[in-house]
C-alpha cells in the first residue's frame, strides 16, 4: 500500500467531470455561487493551513 496520496490527478479527474456534465446539462452551473463566494474559499483554506499547522508543530 501506497503511503502518498496523489491529490492532484484525482482532483483533475474530478473538475473534468464537473465541466463535462454540467456542459451536458446534467447538473446546473455552480459559476455564479464561486464568483460570488470565492473569498470565502480562500479565507477557508488560510484557516485550515493555519490550524495544520499549529497542530503539527504542537505534536
């Protein structure tokens, strides 16, 4: 068993298939939520790269 998680290709595959069927019309656009919401996304990540950190360097 793999100890490394490659995050990257699974992520790829992931924002394909979200373009893919919400081309085909299966599943409605999340475009005008992001546009209105990314600085939420960013804040979220900054925080969880925060409390990570704090975490391992506790341990």
């Amino acid at each position: 068993m793999r100890s490394n998680f490659n995050f990257a290709p699974y992520l790829l595959i992931g924002i394909g298939t979200y373009f893919l069927l919400s081309k085909l019309g299966w599943i409605p656009s999340l475009f005008p939520l992001i546009w209105e919401w990314w600085p939420v996304v960013l804040i979220i990540i900054g925080v969880s790269m925060l409390v990570k950190r704090y975490y391992r360097d506790k341990s």
